[in-house]
C-alpha cells in the first residue's frame, strides 16, 4: 500500500526534492537506479537508467555503498543477490511486478518433478524464491542467447512469461515448457491499436517488447527489450516510432532522441507499480535508510548462480 509522504515534503518542488536528493546521495555515498518504465521525473534525477540486464550489471559493480532502485522488488532483489555487501533500498516498499508473483517456488518444484532433467530457465521477472530453483536466468534482452545454451536434448521450461516464452520459441526453435504467466500492462496492446496507428504514420517504425502477445508482436519490425528499444530509437532513419510496451518507456525515449517523434501503441499499457516511486519517495529511503530489501541467505546464494550464469554467458551490449 502506498504511505503518503509528509506534508512538508508535499510542499517542496521538483527542483527543492532533487537537490536534496543530490545532497544525501553524496553523504551516503549512494548511487541512484531507474527502469525505464519509471516516472519522467525520477528517470531525470537516476543516475543511471535502462533495462533489468543493464542495471543489474551496474548494480553487481557499484563501488557505492548504498544503492537506491526505482523499480520493483524483482529488480530491487536482483541487486540484492548480486551485491549482498552493499545497502539495497527500494523507496516505494510496495512496488512489485504482478508477473513475478504468478510463479511460486513450491508449483516450480512441482513442475521440475514432472520434468525430471529439464533445465528451468527463468526471467528475471521472478522472487529470488524462484530464482534459487532455476538453472539460469535470463532477461527480455538476452532470453533467446539464454535458451541456445541450453544443451539441445534437455527440455527447457520457462518460467513465468508465457509470451516471451513463445517469442524465444519462435526465435530458436526450441520446443519449450511454458509457464502461464503473464504482464498484465503489455496484454493491454492490441494488434489493432498498432495497425491503427501505422495507417496514420505510414512511414514509422514499429517496436514492440517480447512481453506483448503474438499477434501484436507479429507486426514489429524489431521485438525488443527496453534498453534494445533505445538503441533502435538512437540508430534508426526513422523519424517516428511507435512504440508497444509500457507508456513510460516513450519518456526515456524521446529523452534520448528529441528529434524523433515516439507514439505509443496505446495509453492502456501502464503498470501501476512502476509509477508508485515519487521524488518524495527518494528523498525520504534516502533520509531514513529505508525500505531495505534482503534475500536470505540460503535462498540468494541459490539464486545467485542462476543469475550469474546468465552474466558470464551475455556480453554487455556497448
Ligand atoms: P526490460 O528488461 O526489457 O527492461 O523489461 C522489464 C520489464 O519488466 C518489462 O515489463
Ligand atoms: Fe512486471 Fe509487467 Fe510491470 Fe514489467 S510492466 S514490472 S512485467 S507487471
């Protein structure tokens, strides 16, 4: 549930909160982690923003000793496992990923005793709880390179995104064991809201996130994850884009290319828990030290070989 911040808080600007903001971090020696899909204005005030993969790598080498992640508590988590010595907060205690919770660790075990030497491969879009019973871990940005790994006469099931699942299928091949999770944001983006707009913009580009359904994926000329969409936007001849994944992506986007145009696919795709995070928010995890998020130890030694597979296996994109 989202705590209302204090009033005196509530009186202060943007500009106010970000040079506090700016002040505490350099007392705590903080660094400040944004996804994507955050606000417009704790996107402008991170130090870094970008994509699951490309955080959790800087997250993993922070020389800092505090790490503030705006996102949700996967993400939060991720860092968590991978950099057990440092401080991990969440400011918005509350802000978690609907997908991640449709997988539990007890139904995962269930299905790997069903499947005895099926490789789990799991998103990163999962508890550490779930982690700890995959093999390796993949993000939307290197699932398929993930899979292609995997010996060819193992079975592979896929856990939670049904949709990725099928991408990464149609991608390598591979017959897979799909999990029935979903995004509840991305199942908003409909094949019709994209051919609307393309007959409106005959000349843009269409990306889309492997989290949307097939028949919208279907009519992208690039199946992209948030940190490759941002890469397209900086290289394509494009002038306009349309863009099919969470609304709050089109912020960063037309940050980073201001002469281009960004169109979303629909107003629909929103994940109420990437927008709980509010520049007071910051402010106050980094006044109070607060919420501090830790895996058990059992758990996130587990956890951390699938995610570290994944590490040694994807090379950082430039
Ligand atoms: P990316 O890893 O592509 O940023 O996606 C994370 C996510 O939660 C998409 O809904
Ligand atoms: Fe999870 Fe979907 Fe929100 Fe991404 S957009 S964090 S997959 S609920």
């Amino acid at each position: 549930m989202y705590s209302p911040p204090p009033p005196e808080l509530l009186e202060l600007s943007d500009q106010q909160l970000a040079a506090r903001i700016r002040e505490l971090k350099a007392e705590r020696n903080a660094v400040v982690l944004a996804h994507n899909y955050q606000l417009g204005e704790v996107q402008d005030i991170a130090d870094h923003v970008g994509d699951s993969l490309e955080l959790s790598r800087l997250a993993a080498k922070a020389p800092h000793d505090v790490i503030v992640f705006c996102g949700v508590r996967f993400m939060a988590e991720t860092a968590a496992i991978l950099a057990p010595e440092k401080v991990v907060l969440q400011p918005a205690r509350d802000a978690d990923c609907l997908m991640a919770r449709m997988a539990d660790a007890a139904a995962l075990r269930e299905k790997k005793r069903a499947h005895p030497g099926a490789m789990v491969v799991c998103y990163v879009n999962t508890t550490a709880e779930v982690k700890a019973e995959c093999d390796i871990c993949c993000t939307s940005a290197n699932a398929a390179q993930v899979v292609e790994q995997v010996p060819p006469e193992k079975p592979v099931i896929f856990v939670p995104d049904q949709y990725l699942g099928r991408h990464v299928q149609q991608q390598t091949g591979r017959k897979m064991i799909l999990w029935s999770g979903y995004c509840p944001a991305h199942v908003r983006i409909q094949p019709n809201d994209i051919r609307a707009l393309k007959r409106r913009h005959p000349e843009a580009k269409v990306i889309v996130h492997p989290e949307a359904p097939q028949p919208v994926t279907a009519l992208a000329d690039a199946v992209l994850s948030t940190g490759g969409m941002v890469r397209f936007a900086r290289e394509t001849e494009a002038q306009e884009i349309i863009v099919g994944t969470e609304i709050g992506m089109v912020h960063r986007l037309q940050r980073e290319c201001p002469e281009k145009s960004f169109i979303p696919a629909t107003e629909q795709a929103i994940c109420p828990d990437m927008k709980m995070t509010r520049l007071g928010d910051v402010l106050l995890s980094l006044a109070k030290m607060q919420f501090r998020i830790t895996v058990p130890e059992e758990i996130r030694r587990r956890a951390e070989q699938a995610v570290q597979r994944m590490i040694a296996i994807t090379e950082p994109v430039a």
